[in-house]
C-alpha cells in the first residue's frame, strides 16, 4: 500500500518509518516546489506529483498550510483524508472557531476582526487582556499578539497596520488564565472506528511546545471523558477520517478548546515510545481503512510516558541515551533558532519514576535550551 503525504518534514518522515513496519511505503510531496520526495533523504523520487496521486491508496497532510490549488487537486482525486474542508478548518482559525461555535464546543471567547478600530469594542466585549492571532500561517505562538492593558492599544495597533485585515482577519481572544494545557489526540478511520490517546500534558516556553506527559497527572476518568466528547463531536461533525489533535486548556473542571490541528501532531510523539499503536501508524491505519491500534499507554495503569522536543540545538552528548528508557528521535535538519531538531521519549512505570529518569536527563541537556525539563522532573519526581 501507498500513501502520499503533502509536506516532507519531521511528521512524514516518522509516518514513513512507521508504515514501513507494515509494508506501507510512504511518499512525501515538498510544496515549496511540488516534487515527490522520499521522506527520509528527501531525495527525489522518480515521479511526478500526478503519477503519485495516483499510484496512492491515499493521500494526506503533515501540516495544514499546503497551498488550497494542491489541497484542490489532492482532493479531486477521491482518495485525501481528511478532507480538504477539515484541513482548511485547521489552517483557518475563523473557520474553526464557526466549527467550534456551530458545534457547541467550549472553547475561548472572541471576536473576528477585520479592521482595527473593531479592536476598541474587543476591549469592551473581552476585557482589556487580549491575544490576538493572525487567522492564518500562524504557528508555534508566531502571528501573535498580546495587549496586557488597553493603554497599550494605540501602539499594537500601528504594529498591526501593515496586514491586510481584509485578506486575513485576526481573531482576537481573551487572554484566559486557565490552570493547564492539555491536549487530545485520537484517530477515526474511514469506517468510523475511533480511538483516543490518554490526555497529554503540555508545557509551553515562549508559545512552543517543550514537554508533553501522558497521561496528564490527576486527569480523572470525568475529564477523559469530557474530552472523548469532544472529540467524537468534532469527528462525527467533520465526517474527519485520520489523526486529529485537540489542543485543550483546562480551567477547573472544564476543557476549553483552544485549537484544532488536523493531523498528527508534537504532543502524540510520545505515543511511539509509550503506546502500543502511535499516532503515526494509527493515522496510516485510519486512511487506509485499516483496524485502529490500541492507543493507551503500554505497561500497564500506572504507565506514562514524557516527550521533550529538542529545540534549536544540536549539541546534545549522545551518553543520554544511557538513561533507561530513552528514546531518542532526529529529523536531520539544519539548526536554527527555535527550529524543531528532534525529540526525546521516556518511558516509565510511574510518574515518579519518570521524574526521576527526567531528573537523569537534565544531567546531559542545558537549561538554556531545555527550560521547562529540571522543574517538571522535580514535579513529577515527588508524584506519590
Ligand atoms: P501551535 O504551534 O500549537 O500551532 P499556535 O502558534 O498556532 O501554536 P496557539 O496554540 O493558539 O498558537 O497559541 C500558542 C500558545 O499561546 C498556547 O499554547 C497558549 O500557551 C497561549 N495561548 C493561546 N491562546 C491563549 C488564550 N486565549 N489565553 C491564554 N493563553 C493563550
Ligand atoms: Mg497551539
């Protein structure tokens, strides 16, 4: 079986080593220039973009920007999950919050905007602590705004008078103090099957994702639940067929969401070391109409696992991998400030043992580039 993946990043690259395991060959298109390449030496392959569409039993996305004529194209061949019409939804956030909205899905307060004297009436509607993103192209806390008191309105505004708001709308949101980031990932085959990974954990530093636990510490079966609703609302609601991940912020009891990515995402990486299915073989699964894997952690209730991204560094000292129960993931990219380079699993059969092997690891990794890794360590180290 083939599959043909829009992006030839990180996402498909760990698609293609975990289709090749059941002999499903994954190819990747590059659209910056529409040539079909392999997902690991992103080589070029020996074929154009429509051989390839058609030699594929299905074609998917590692990411929600591809420009809409290939999303077009892939579409009309019958055989893109998901659909063009979630994908725009996550690539948009004015089509995801209509979604959110029409579905009855929690999520943040907000207002569209698309002229900015309409920012003096957010402050009235939302409150004078706003975060304001552009609806498109936004990634990693990029296209983001914040305005702490209306005083500093008049200099956000001539800093946001170059875009054209009537091309691209923002959507401005009320700066929620909410108590954790959680996040949920499941997959809905062509068939309807679905099955949900345990709540993630998410800690962020400057808008971008550094750690992930799973399951989340205290998530009670009511949350899970709460959360699985979600979940199956938005999938039934979208027809969706694949990975889709909910990013969730949790206030008290409540989960708001806070957006969609349609496609497998950093905080399910865990999932290949801690799952007995990853996210990456459930969503070749789910395309391909095969039966779902197994998405709870692997070793039993109390087992967890953690992810730590690797960001803008190459310079690890490989002796980590001597911590046990590392696992250590790398894209082959050029370091770049803020760039993604890898990750690293840990698996464990408690939280406190996760701390403590989190503990070990923070022994080899520097706190410049790793600045959320020593604090939750010690936190889960003194989980009981
Ligand atoms: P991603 O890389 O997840 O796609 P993104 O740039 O698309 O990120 P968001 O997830 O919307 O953007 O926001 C990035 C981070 O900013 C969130 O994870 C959260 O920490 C913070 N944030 C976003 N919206 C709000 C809000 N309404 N109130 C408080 N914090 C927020
Ligand atoms: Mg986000």
């Amino acid at each position: 079986m083939q599959v043909l993946v829009y992006g030839a990043g990180q996402l498909a690259q760990m698609m293609y080593l975990d289709g090749a395991a059941l002999g499903i060959n994954v190819m990747a298109v590059d659209v910056n220039n529409n040539t079909v390449v392999h997902p690991v030496s992103k080589l070029p392959l020996e074929c154009t973009l429509e051989q390839a569409i058609e030699l594929a039993d299905a074609l998917t996305v590692e990411f929600e920007h591809v420009p809409e004529p290939l999303l077009e194209q892939a579409q009309a061949s019958g055989k893109l999950y998901p659909g063009i019409d979630a994908i725009l939804v996550g690539a948009d956030r004015v089509r995801e919050k209509a979604l959110l909205s029409g579905l009855a899905i929690p999520n943040c307060p907000y207002q569209v905007v698309d002229d900015l004297a309409q920012l003096d009436s957010c402050v009235d509607k939302l409150g004078e602590r706003l975060i304001i993103k552009a609806s498109r192209d936004g990634y990693d806390g990029y296209g983001q705004w914040r305005l702490k008191t209306a005083s500093e309105l008049p200099a956000l505004k001539s800093q946001l008078a170059e875009l054209d708001l009537k091309k691209v709308p923002l959507v401005v949101e009320q700066m929620l103090s909410f108590d954790r980031e959680v996040s949920l990932i499941g997959a809905r085959s062509k068939s309807g099957q679905v099955v949900v990974y345990p709540l993630a954990e998410n800690l962020h530093h400057e808008g971008q994702l550094h750690v992930s636990v799973a399951p989340a510490i205290a998530s009670s079966a009511a949350l899970n639940e709460q959360a699985r609703d979600i979940f199956t609302k938005l999938v039934n609601g979208m027809d969706y067929v694949g990975v889709l991940a909910v990013e969730l912020f949790q206030c008290g009891d409540e989960l708001l969401v806070n957006e969609l990515a349609p496609r497998v995402h950093n905080s399910g990486h865990w999932s290949q070391a801690g799952s007995p299915t990853s996210q990456f073989e459930n969503h070749l699964r789910a395309v391909l109409d095969l039966p779902l894997g197994l998405a709870c952690n692997t070793g039993g209730e109390a087992a967890v696992s953690a992810m730590i991204n690797i960001i803008g560094c190459d310079n690890h000292n490989m002796a980590l991998l001597g911590v046990p129960g590392v696992h250590f993931n790398w894209y082959g990219k050029t370091v770049r400030r803020k760039r993604k380079m890898g990750h690293i699993n840990v698996t464990a059969s408690n939280y406190a043992e996760l701390g403590s092997k989190l503990l070990s690891l923070s022994e080899y990794l520097s706190l410049a580039h790793f600045p959320c890794l020593s604090e939750e360590a010690s936190r889960l180290a003194s989980e009981s």
